[in-house]
C-alpha cells in the first residue's frame, strides 16, 4: 500500500484542490491523517501546515491518532438518550473490552460519540466507519461486537442494519410528484416573489430577494450553494428530501444559477449522511446541464458549518469558523464573491414553484408564512418522522398526528429552539411565532428535563467553534455547571449562574453561541421542579 | 458628515468606518484586545462587544452607519467585560505576579481597568504545550487568548506566516508552521512584529525578562 503521502498526492490529482475532501479520504484509508500526509497536502497545495493540521483537528470525523479499523460514534442526540443510547454505548465498550474514545491495542476498534446523526425518527444511532446503523437495540448491539470481532468487513454486514426509513408520515404540496419548469430566470423571480416564498432554514429571508440580490452584485465569479449541512438536534428532513427530492433539488439550484449566472455549484451534505453517496453521485452523473455543475462536498462532524458563513469557509477547506457578516454571501461569498446559499427545502420549494406556479403555495400558511414546512418529529411519539404541514400548524395538532398522548414540553428549533411546556401547545409552527428548520422534539411526562438541559449544554460545549471567547468558554462553563447539578452537586448559586451565562452567550460573534443557553434557561423557568430537588 | 451617537456624544465617520473607528477618533474609550488599528479586525475576544439599538455587536467589525446609537458604558456592558475577562482568565494560566509580561500585558491592564477582583469561575488549569525550542522566543500557550494578532502580523507585516489557529472549542490552540511544530524551525526572529503585538505573555523574547523594575512599565 502506498504511504498516506503518496495516497495524498494521488488523491489531489484525481479529487483537486480541496483539502477538506483530500483529509476526509485520507482518514477513511488509513484511519487517520498522519503527519506526512498533512505536510505534503500543505506542500503540494501551497498552502501553510496550519491550515491543513488545522482542518485536521477541527472536524469531529478527522483524527491525527490512529482509531481503529472500526471506528464507531455513538450517536449522542437527546433523543438517541431517550431510547437507551447511553447503556448501549457502555455495553458496546463493554463487549469490546475499550475505553470511550481510547483506540483497542490491538487496533480493532475506537468507539466514541458524536453529535446528533440525524437518525432520531429511528434511533438510537451510530456510524462505523462513517456509515450510519439506526434501530439500535442490545442484540443488535452484540451482534455489531461479534461482527468486529471476527474482523467482518462492513459490505458483509446484514444489510437491514444499514437500511434508514424515510418515515414521511404526512405528505402535501412539497411532495407532490412536481415535474419540469414552467418558470424561469425573471418570471420565477416574480413567481416566487408572489408565492411568498422565504427561506427554509429558519431564518426567513425572501429567498427570490436574495437570488435577485447576488445576480445584481459585481463579481466576476458567482456561486450556488446548497446547505445540506443539517445538524440541529432532532433534525432530519433534508435526510429524506435528499433522498427522494434530489432531482428537484438539482432542478431548483439549476433554476437559480441561470437567475445568478452560475456556472458552478455545491452540496453540502453533512457526513453523518455518507450512505447517501452513492445515490447522489448516480443522480449528479445523470444530469446533463453543462452550463452548471453541481459538486457534492462533504461536511465531517461539524455543526457549527451549517451556519452559512462558516459553510462557505469549509467549501474552501478552512476551519469552520463563521465570518464577520456584513458583508453577506450574497455580495461576499464563496472565494469572496457573491453567493447564493438556501437550504435544500428551500430549492426544493423554488422548482416546485417552478414546475406548479406559486398560487397554491401562497394560498397555504399563514399572513407572513406562506407554504409548507417539513417537521421532523422526534422523541415520546408512537410515530415519528416528516410531517408537511401548512405553516401556522399549532403544536397541538403536531402531537395529536404523531401519536404523543401525554407530552410534558416540545423543544422546537433543537438544542438551539424553544422549550415549550403543555400551556403553550396551542402556538403555531410559522414565522411570525415558532421559526424553526423543523426539529421537533417530544418529552412526555416521564422525563426529567434536566436530562435534555444537560444534553443540550454538553452539545453547546462540544460544538462551539472555539473563536469567541463567549462561546468558547462560556458553553464550557455552563456544561460543567449542568454537569454538576446532575450529578448532585449543585446549588442554588449554578442556578443563579446559568441565567448571568444566558446573557453573556447573547454578545457571542455567530449564532450558535447566542442560542446556546436559550434551551437551558427555557428549561429552568418552565420545569423549576426538575432542577430543585437536585440543588443544595 | 455622517455621525453616530457613542454614549449620547456624536461622533463623525466617514464611508468604511467602524464603531471602533469612530470611538478612537473621538477619544471614547471602548475597551478591546483583539483588535489592533491597521490589522484587519475580527471581533473574537468580544471584550469590545457594545450595544446598538438593544443589540450586541463588537465595535470592531460593526460598521458605522447613520443613526446608530451605540451603548458603551453601561452597566450591563461593563458586568459583560468583567464576566469575558474573568473567562479569559479562568481558561488559561494566567499567573500575574510570576509572569514577566506582568506591568506590560494588555490583559491585566483591562482586567484592572475594569475592576477585576476575583476569577469568579472555578479556574481550568489547562495543560498546553510550551515550545522553548528557539534560542530567542518562547511560546507559552498557557498565557495565549487567541486573538491571532501573531498571526496576523506574521502573515501581513513579517511576510513569514509563521502562525495559525487549530483545533476547535476549548482545543483550540496557537501552532506553528513547520514540519516539527517547533519554532526553532522557522525564520522567525525576535525582532518580528508578531513577537512584538503578542498583548499577553503567550509570546515572550527570552532575556529580557524583569528588565524593566516594577513601576516603571507600560501600565505601571
């Protein structure tokens, strides 16, 4: 076998320049990125060792240590808690003799954890080798023992443990059968316009306002991005949109480089969703629009690059930290120049709006929330998974469909949302009230909220990205003061504490920092009950 | 000429400005240590963080535009400075009374200036690596708060590129650009103005240490 150095310089002549996707097959060859390989990608790149040590021990899924020939992250979502992932966990380093994250001497195998998978309609999760297994039980857990043990490699696994459900529960407008595009270049403009059309991923802007925005900003390059990086808790709608919408998909960011006048696109998907590969390359090799290419890019174990800016910094194969906005992607993006970035719901409504008109959709929603919106429903629920509804569905009628009887709070938005105690059931799911990409997390009356408080601040810790000193210190500290409440150890002055870290996280430079004590603070004020018994 | 209003005073800007910008120009004091004049700014220690129009922002990256009206010596302002500084300090090793930037070191000077008393936090004790490689220059990323001014000004004014940041969170670390990791192998030279920029003890010349007596350094 060719050393991991020469493996690089192969790997640069036949994947290019990126150096996030030479690290990402780096690691899966040889189980780590050694240092010869990160000097001569820095070298063969021109490009200084800091940015590719750096990339190296940013993302969750890159290791400068050897791991094992099965590595296996535990999917650590409170929902994954909720259906036992955490005994499983202890009984899979159990039945392998390992200590979490230390590699087996022998080299077999590394088992550790990683952020929400995106499994959670049919967790517990966790990947091997980077490939998702869901419906995680005990057996099933010995049985992926026996199988490491006996050195079986993954393609002679059952296939059921790699099959993933789609779970769509309620269909509407979105996932109708949309076909070709009646509108195009201004007239979609105008289309979407009318139809209301905002932006999926939470955060609402008119999305035919931004195309219009970066076709009408000077540069002489101009890019589509696809964020497909989805890693809120307790979200997994583009999981199934990629799966039975890429087509669309493709369509909707076609649709919108003709507008923008890009000859050059990107997908991000997040690498938690790495058993889509195969099905996506299939269809990009299908295409055949030659005015516009669409490259797949993969994300490895990061949440904070589902924020734009940081996205953009990771498609150029930096470190995920989030820029200094302004300026925006749409004036500044990709290489600094202007950028169109959507969700992959958002371009699957704009083809849709293509293919259909805008009036139906326009007629759905609410006054300012027009259209649909996929939930991805998780937790206490006798039937989770993606439900379209109109926006302004109240969060009662969610958990009438779903099957949750007897909830004790909904956390919208995930670790990042809005916790939701039984007398605010009745709020609706739309711009204007609840915004949210779709998680959808369910707690019924058995639960201890201080669990998903404790979750929640752990995640916040695990994900920051380490710029600001807020969020990076900050999610830290408000992790260890969770950590000691639940363990007994806290008193009143840690409750007082979380309210002062509350607000010190709000000065924070993107985000995720800002939001990351909003679930923890909901949970205190709403579920004082939970937490008092346990402080002193 | 545009203005903003910096604690009800108004201050001129001109087209490209930042908050910060206007506050030097006008003598406002908006306490900071990230940030330096002529180095691209990026706002990551948020010590400059004020409010405008109820919203947090740091003065260094937040444009100026017509009609802002910007907070800085507030009370809730200064308990969010206090409350950063102390996290700065609780995070890494910052041992004043044994540190040869002591006097001299920008984060004392802002701890002091904002009346700093008590950590506050329990503190970490982070482990990190310390490079004594080079015969002249010590990294002791004990001290380091991750402001990149080294990096910047390796890059920018030295031409050498001789740092980075890497790792993520609380793993984030200050590295080196060569092979070994070590400092004794680069170019880099005591006179460089990325030693010099270095606002804690994170990047100290070996030597000089304690030349100049107490009270008659830079904040003394």
């Amino acid at each position: 076998m060719a050393s991991a150095a020469e493996h690089a310089d192969l790997l640069i002549e036949r994947m290019g320049s990126n150096p996030l996707q030479v690290l990402i097959a780096i690691q899966k060859a040889f189980n780590h990125v050694p240092g010869d390989a990160i000097c001569r990608i820095a070298s063969a790149l021109d490009l200084p060792l800091s940015r590719i040590l750096g990339d190296v021990e940013f993302y969750g899924f890159l290791s400068r240590e050897p791991l094992g020939v099965y590595s296996v992250l535990m999917s650590d979502s409170i929902t994954d808690w909720m259906l036992g992932s955490r005994e499983l966990f202890l009984r899979l380093c159990g039945n392998l003799g390992v200590s979490p994250g230390v590699t087996r001497s022998d080299g077999l195998a590394t088992v550790g954890k990683t952020s929400c998978t995106g499994m959670c309609d049919q967790g517990p999760a966790l990947l091997v080798n980077g490939i998702a297994v869901a419906n995680l039980t005990g057996d099933r857990i010995d049985a992926i023992s026996r199988l490491m043990e006996k050195k079986i490699p993954l393609v002679a696994w059952p296939d059921e443990y790699f099959h993933v459900e789609s779970n769509i529960r309620r269909r509407g407008w979105l996932f109708q059968d949309w076909e070709g595009a009646i509108f195009e270049g201004e007239a979609l403009l105008q289309e979407m316009t009318d139809a209301g059309l905002r932006g999926r991923g939470g955060a609402g802007f008119p999305t035919a306002k931004k195309w219009a925005s970066c076709r009408d900003a000077p540069g002489s390059e101009r890019y589509v991005v696809c964020n497909a990086d989805e890693g809120e808790p307790g979200t997994f709608k583009d999981r199934v949109l990629l799966q039975h919408c890429a087509g669309r998909l493709f369509e909707g960011m076609a649709l919108c480089a003709r507008i923008v006048r890009a000859k050059k696109g990107f997908l991000y998907v997040r690498g938690e969703y790495r058993y889509l590969e195969a099905h996506l390359e299939n269809l990009l090799a299908a295409r055949r629009d030659t005015d516009f290419e669409i490259e797949l890019h993969w994300g490895a174990g990061a949440y904070i690059c589902g924020e734009e800016s940081a996205l953009l910094e990771s498609i150029e194969g930096k470190r995920g930290i989030p820029r200094v906005r302004p300026p925006f992607p749409v004036t500044h993006g990709l290489h600094g120049m202007p950028t169109v970035v959507d969700n992959v719901e958002t371009f699957c409504a704009a083809s849709a709006i293509a293919a259909g008109g805008g009036r139906e959709f326009r007629s759905l929603g609410t006054a300012g929330s027009h259209g649909t919106k996929l939930l991805s429903v998780s937790g206490d629920c006798s039937r989770p998974g993606i439900y379209e509804y109109p926006f302004g569905v109240s969060v009662d009628q969610i958990l009438e469909d779903c099957g949750a009887g007897n909830a004790l709070a909904v956390q919208v938005g995930g670790a990042a949302g809005t916790c939701l105690d039984a007398s605010e059931f009745g709020r609706k799911v739309c711009f204007e009230d609840l915004p949210t990409s779709g998680s959808v997390m369910v707690f019924d009356r058995t639960r201890n909220m201080q669990e998903a408080a404790l979750n929640f601040s752990r995640f916040f810790a695990r994900e920051s990205c380490g710029f600001c000193t807020p969020c990076r210190v900050g999610t830290e500290i408000l992790a260890q003061t969770m950590e000691r409440i639940s363990e007994g150890r806290g008193t009143g002055e840690d409750i007082f504490e979380i309210g002062n870290l509350g607000n010190i996280l709000k000065a924070s430079h993107c985000g995720l920092g800002q939001s990351a004590a909003r679930a923890v603070r909901d949970m205190l004020k709403k579920f004082p009950e939970h937490f008092e018994g346990t402080v002193k | 000429m545009k203005a903003i209003s910096l604690d009800g005073i108004m201050a001129p800007f001109a087209e490209g400005h930042t908050v910060m910008d206007c506050a030097l120009a006008a003598n406002i004091p908006i306490p900071h240590l990230c940030y330096l004049p002529r180095c691209v700014p990026h706002g990551s220690c948020r010590l400059c963080t004020v409010k405008i129009d109820g919203r947090f922002a740091s003065a260094c990256t937040q444009p100026a535009m017509e009609g802002q009206h910007v907070e800085i010596d507030t009370e809730e302002l200064r308990q969010l400075r206090l409350s950063l500084l102390r996290m700065l300090f609780v995070e890494g090793n910052h041992y004043c009374p044994s540190c040869e930037k002591s006097g001299s070191c920008r984060l004392q000077k802002a701890a002091y200036d904002e009346g700093m008393l008590d950590l506050h936090y329990r503190p970490w004790y982070p482990k990190r690596e310390m490079d004594a490689s080079h015969p002249d220059i010590l990294i002791d990323r004990d001290r380091c708060i991750f402001c990149e001014l080294c990096v910047k000004a390796s890059r920018d004014v030295d031409g050498k590129n001789i740092f980075g940041i890497s790792g993520r969170g609380t793993d984030t670390r200050l590295v080196v650009n060569s092979k070994s990791g070590l400092l004794a192998d680069t170019d880099i030279s005591a006179q460089d103005r990325a030693v010099e920029v270095c606002p804690v003890g994170a990047i100290l010349v070996k030597g000089l240490g304690f030349e100049i007596p107490i009270g008659k350094r830079l904040y003394d």
